[in-house]
C-alpha cells in the first residue's frame, strides 16, 4: 500500500488481514521463534522468509532446507551434518567439517541470548571477530535456533498429554461411577439422590474445569483462524502451533494451565521482541499452581478485552453518521443512542452516577506511522509527546512487546494521570491495557481500555473510566501521516466545577481534538527544530547546542508549571484551607530541598479559574505580547519589555520561546531577565513564565548545562468556554459572549513563589495573603485591559 494508494481515505478492506496471534511473554530466555525454519517434522511452521496469507502453508525452499542443517559444526557436501554417518549404499563423498571452537560457540551463545535474530551487519561483525565466515555464522544461528524450538515443543507436548490424560482419567472415572452408583452405608446400589456428596463435588469440579477448557480453547482458536479440539491432545507433528512461552507462564499444574500454554506466540518464526517472564511474573507465583491459575485467567481476560477492544476502535474509526455528529467548529461527538444500539460496551453498562463523552478529530501529523506507533508504546516517550496532557504514566505490566521485532501485537498494562490545566478539574486517575496492531503494510491501530472492572486487585478509580480509545494511523506521502483518533469515556461530573462542565462534556478538555492538535504542534516542533533552517524572527546568534538547552529549560519550567497547576503526584503538594482565600483559588505548599532547579525553602503554589467575555484568541495575543505586559505584569516595572532572544517552535509565531528583559525604571532597580515560553493549538494556548538569573542564562545561551538553572514558574493557560468558542478559528475576533456565551474564555492564573528559604520554616498568614491578592490584581488588571467582545 505504498504511494498512490496510501492517499487515498481508510477502507474497510484494510482491517480484514487475518486473526493476530498475541504473543505472549516467556520464561526461556532467547525463546521464541525462529529463523530458518523447524525440523523436518514441523508441520504447520513455515520459516522467517515465507509470506504468510489467509492462513495457508508453504513448503521450504531447497536453499533453506539447506540452511536448517548447520550447527556448531559446519560441513560440505555429503549427507546431513545431523547424521555424518548416514550411507545411501554408495560411497560417501569427503566431506569438510568446520568445527567452531570452545571461545566461538560462547561468543556466539552469550549474542544468541541477546539476540536470536542478528541482522547481516551484526553477523559480518561477528563473522571478522571470531575468523568465520558469514555463511557459517548464519547456518549457525539457523541452526541454534531450530534446536531450541525443538525442545521446547517437546517438553511442551509431554505436559499436554500428561495433563489431557489426567483429565480423560478423571472423565472415565467419574462416568464410571455414574453408571454404577453405590450406597456409601449398605453398599448396594444408589438411588439418584444418594450420590455422595463428594461426588457431586467432583461433577460440579469437572463440569467447571471442561467449560473452562473450552473457553480458552474457543480463544485460542479465535487467534488461530481456526478451531481448536479440547479432547485429543496434540501430537508432535499436529497443524496446532505450539507458542514458544511457556508452561511457566500459567504456573504448573491444572488443566487450564497446560492448554493456556498452548495459545500461540503469533505468526511461525516470529518471536523476537518476547522479554523473560522475570520481568513480569514474579518466582513465587510462578510456582504455585493456584496463584498460576487466577494469573493465566486474568491474562486470558485482557486478551479478550484487547481484542474486543481493537474491534470496537476500527469501527468507531470507519463509521461515520448517523454513529458521528458533525456540530459547530467541525467537530464531531457521538450519538450515544446510536452507539448503544451498534456497539455492545466490551466492559459493562456505565455506572448510574457516571455521564459519557465521546469525540472523534481526523488531522493529518508530520510523522510516519512506526515512529509514531513507537511513542505511544513507550511510556516516557508518551509523556514527552503530550506533555501539557500526561502529568504522569507508568508501564506497570507487558504481556507482549510484538511479534517479529515489530510492534505488531504489543500489549501492557499502563498508568496514567490525565490533567486539564485548571485547579477546578480533577486529575483523571486510570489503569488501561494499550494494545497495538499492524492491520495492513503502512497501517496501524492503538487502543486504550480500563481494566478496573475485571482485574480484582486493582484499586478503584471510580471517577473515571476510558472505555476503547486511541488511534489508527495511515501512512500517507511525504513522511505525513493521517491520524484518526476517538476518545471516548465515562467519569463522575460532580467532582468537575460547573464553569468547565460544557468544556469537558463537549469533548474538549480530554477529548481527541485535543489529543491530535497537541500531536500537530509537537510533531511541527520537532521537525522545525531537527532542519538546519533558522527563523526569520531568530534575530539573536544562539548556537545550535545554546538553542538545545535553553529549549530544554523552558520544557522543565512549563512542566512545572502544569504540575503546580494541577496538583499531580509529581511532587507532594500539601493543600492548604485557609479564610482568607476565595474560594475558587486553591493554595498548596512544599519543601524544596536538594533540587538544583529550584531555589531551596518553602514554595507556595496559587490557582485560579475564571471565565472572560473575550476569544481565546484575543487573550492569547494580549498575554504573550511584551509590549503589552506593563499592564498586567508587577515584574515588568511599570514599562514595556524587550525581547533578548527568541526561538521559533511552529509556523505559528504564538508557538516560541523567549528571553525577555525587563528595563529598569530609575537608577536603583536593576534589570532583570524573564524566560517565557508560549503555545497555541486548535485546543487551547499557554503563557508560562519565571525569573531567571541573568549570569546563568548567559551559560545556557552558550550551550551550558540548564538543570543548574533554579527557576519558578507562573502563567497562564487558555480554553474556550465549551459553548462554541474555538482557539485559533477565523471567527473568533468576531464572536461575542456574555455569561459564558459563544466566544467566550476560561482562563487559570497559577503562581509559584518562594515564600521563605528555609525549607522547615513555616507558613505564616501574610504569605498567604500576598498570594491571594496577587492573583486577584493580577485577574482585575487583565479584565480591566480587555473590554468584552460584545
């Protein structure tokens, strides 16, 4: 699907590859799939090289039958290196042996651990290091790889017909006594109520255990494409492909554990990218067959979630009306009546208490689809895509890294804290699965899912639950990608002030029109900051590595800032409850104490939310401008500012960081440098600012280290009120508002100031006073310099 095609919109065709095969993690280490192939035996296999389609076979080429005969011991001609013996009744041709030597074999096993598959470039490498050829380091590898698999389908086969054979004994016996029953008093025979009791225990028990079989069996040939028998166990030779991962897994005993190590790795061949299960399941666990059991249980649950999961995704992607309303703006939320009437929820009915958003963007992102896929699995790399959006993610559990050194088929257990930067909406606290698969070449699919309500250990979030979400991604020319992405979810609006309800309702607070509008900014960034091209306002000689650290200490400062707005477990913030502070102002304190960043003592954190008759847009322009800041800044000196340095981060001249210098009104004052950093997408702007020191700011500029630099942040974050207004739309100069009308702002006004330099003083009164009051002068000036829009 490259060139033309990728153009043109996403087709249903693209989601009909066949069923995935999840792979699974294992406890071998190096485990997993292989390279040239299984024995000769290996009916079902198929190796690395051969295309896979609608589930048919193919049978090996003579040049890889070839290859599947080398090992430690290389040979030419004549019969197999695996029978040097064997005689055809003709004399054997000389054959050459290469035998490696002791130092070569470890060379090449401690890199097979590490890498099963090694590319050519890591094979040349190896091949001049041990004096080899690298045929012969190939065939190796081969070779090394065809045993391993082989063993461990042989053990995996011995424990499937030790265990079908216990359960078909058990069936016998049970059936056996049914047909006999006999009184445990007298000894004669029963009547049908005087069955012992321990027997019915045993019926309920191999009942339980046979639906429980065949659920996971049922799963299992769901990822196959076909079915699979719970009664005949399957023999060496049998079409069932056997995953690579382990009995272990499940832990050891029971019925369901051995058929759960059944469920396959994915595709033949294709097990690269599988981690040890240390890293997962802990020993204890592992050992015990009853902890194994509740273990393989939850694991097959979130595999049916993911896929179910999956399912729903690509159809909330393709469908488009009646499913999706188009309202003012251009964007689209769900019809809930006709979701619930297309769409069975794949984790239950909402709770009474709860109401549902739902929104769907389409945008076209400056990055390709691997790369992309790539940071939405990797947790930090997340958090530094979005970082106005993510105050906080972990990686608490990985099933699956993917299938064939891709991330086809990756699947985790994530934690994540979701913000709006305001004090009146609350952190959205969620455990998910994210799930990633390849649907066709140059299109791929994410998907979120809550897991609280079927993982029993779990802690209950029930402010929020993150029914399928995310995105699915199509490559399109130019190294462009089209993004498709839903968001949809289910949260308790109590715990939401009544000024952002219509905000986060509407589908713009967490909605996919922010998530694809803060990718847009982020990707445009990187790409301006990666070409070699300077902007014209770039009026300042900054060198390359100046410009790299000074972008990265306004990146530190504006996450600062968003984490004092917020209140995130970034850091232990302590809330304060004080009378003299208005009610909407929230005021939280911490110790600052061994952090080069920040100045040391007590620092009192300030926010505030209100809402302004004028366009986002508008109050954006009026607080980035420093020619303007006179009127709302103290730290300005009661004059216009200038602007030291600049360094552009979009084609939008809103999108930029600043050294500003603030001069000085008379002969005592001294002036004094301002690091400000500004943002604006579809979704909403930021203003962020802070104090810095004049001689390290010199430092940074010339490359120099900023995590030096201490620095407090302050600022300002933007969003339309949710009744129609749109940061950055033609219209918006234009659209009036009163009373929370269409065009209307919500803006929060968040201060961090050092209060005092011990970090065990304590907070007194007027600290928390001054505060208050600054951010009250700070709203009554800004509303005093902008008149409504009416």
């Amino acid at each position: 699907m490259r060139g033309g095609a990728l153009s043109q919109p996403l087709s249903k065709s693209m989601f009909s590859s066949p069923g995935l095969s999840l792979a699974l993690q294992t406890t071998m280490e190096g485990g997993g799939g292989g390279g040239g192939g299984g024995g000769i035996g290996d009916i079902g296999r198929m190796p690395e090289s051969y295309e896979i389609s609608g589930g048919g076979g193919g049978r090996r080429s003579r040049d890889e039958e070839h290859e599947s005969r080398s090992g430690s011991d290389n040979m030419d001609g004549g019969a197999s290196g695996d029978d040097p013996d064997a005689d055809d009744g003709k004399p054997p041709r000389k054959k050459r042996y290469h035998r490696h030597t002791p130092q070569q074999i470890q060379e090449l096993e401690a890199l097979f651990k590490e890498c099963p598959h090694p590319d050519e470039k890591q094979r040349l490498e190896l091949s001049r290091r041990l004096c080899l050829e690298t045929r012969q380091v190939k065939f190796w590898f081969q070779n090394r790889r065809t045993q391993m698999k082989t063993q461990l389908e042989r053990h995996e086969n011995s424990i499937l017909r030790q265990e079908n054979d216990k359960l078909r004994a058990e069936n016998m016996s049970i059936r056996e006594a049914m047909r006999n029953p006999m009184c445990s008093n007298c000894g004669g025979p029963a009547m049908i109520g005087d069955i012992s009791l321990e027997e019915q225990h045993l019926r309920i028990e191999n009942a339980r255990l046979k639906d429980e079989l065949d659920r996971v069996c049922a799963l299992a040939g769901k990822f196959l494409g076909r079915p699979v028998s719970s009664m005949a166990p399957p023999m060496p030779n049998s079409s069932l492909e056997l995953g690579v991962g382990g009995n272990n897994h499940f832990g050891g005993g029971g019925v369901l554990s051995s058929t759960a190590s059944a469920l396959p790795l994915g595709p033949p061949d294709f097990g690269v990218g599988i981690s040890t299960a240390s890293s997962v399941v802990p020993s204890s666990r592992a050992s015990n067959n009853v902890m194994g059991i509740d273990h393989s249980l939850e694991r097959s649950m979130y595999l049916e979630l993911a896929l179910a999961a999956m399912d729903e995704l690509v159809k909330l992607a393709q469908t488009d009306e009646p499913l999706w309303l188009r309202i003012e703006g251009g964007r689209e939320i769900m019809n809930p009546n006709e979701y619930s009437r297309a769409i069975t929820p794949c984790i239950g009915l909402k709770p009474n208490e709860y109401v549902s958003e739902a929104s769907r963007e389409t945008g076209m992102v400056i990055i390709n689809s691997l790369a992309l896929v790539e940071t939405l699995m990797d947790s930090n790399k997340w958090a530094e895509m979005f970082p106005c959006m993510i105050a906080r993610t972990s990686t608490t559990d990985v099933i699956s890294n993917g299938m064939g050194g891709t991330r086809n088929g990756a699947l985790q257990l994530m934690h994540a804290e979701l913000q709006v930067l305001s004090p009146l909406v609350p952190v959205r606290e969620v455990n998910f699965l994210r799930f990633c698969k390849q649907h066709a070449e140059g299109v791929w699919a994410v998907v979120d899912v809550s897991i609280d309500t079927i993982r029993e250990n779990s802690p209950s979030f029930s402010s929020c639950r993150r029914l399928p979400s995310g995105c699915v991604v199509q490559d399109m020319p130019n190294g462009y990608s089209k993004v498709t992405w839903v968001e949809h979810a289910e949260y308790d609006e109590s715990a939401v002030h009544e000024l952002y309800r219509p905000l986060v309702r509407a589908g713009m607070g967490f909605g996919a029109q922010r998530w694809v509008a803060a990718l847009q900014r982020q990707c445009e960034c990187l790409a301006i900051l990666m070409s070699s091209a300077v902007s014209t306002r770039d009026h300042t000689a900054i060198t390359s590595s100046g410009r790299k650290s000074m972008l990265k200490l306004a990146q530190r400062m504006t996450d600062n800032f968003c984490a004092g707005v917020c209140a995130s477990t970034v850091y232990k913030w302590n809330k304060l409850c004080a009378n003299n502070v208005d009610k909407d102002v929230r005021v939280m304190t911490r110790q600052s104490v061994d952090d080069p960043g920040e100045p040391p003592g007590i620092v009192l954190s300030a926010a505030t939310s209100v809402w302004l008759p004028v366009s986002p847009q508008r109050l954006f322009d009026f607080l980035r401008d420093e020619r303007l800041r006179s009127e709302w800044d103290i730290l300005s000196n009661g004059g216009p500012m200038q602007e030291m340095a600049h360094i552009a981060k979009g084609q939008d001249h809103g999108n930029c960081v600043s050294l500003l210098r603030a001069s000085a009104m008379n002969a005592n004052q001294s002036s004094m440098l301002i690091l400000q950093e500004t943002c604006i997408d579809a979704a909403g702007s930021l203003v962020v600012y802070a104090p810095v020191d004049i001689p390290a700011m010199h430092v940074v500029m010339n490359g120099g280290d900023s995590a030096y630099v201490a620095l407090l942040p302050s600022g300002f974050a933007i969003v339309p009120d949710g009744t129609g207004g749109r940061v950055g739309s033609e219209t918006d100069n234009n659209s009036g508002g009163s009373g929370g009308g269409a065009g209307g702002s919500l803006l929060t006004v968040a201060f961090q100031i050092l209060v005092n330099s011990l970090p065990t003083a304590k907070l007194t009164v007027e600290s928390v006073e001054t505060v208050n009051n600054l951010i009250s002068c700070t709203v009554q000036k800004i509303k005093a310099a902008l008149p409504s829009d009416n």
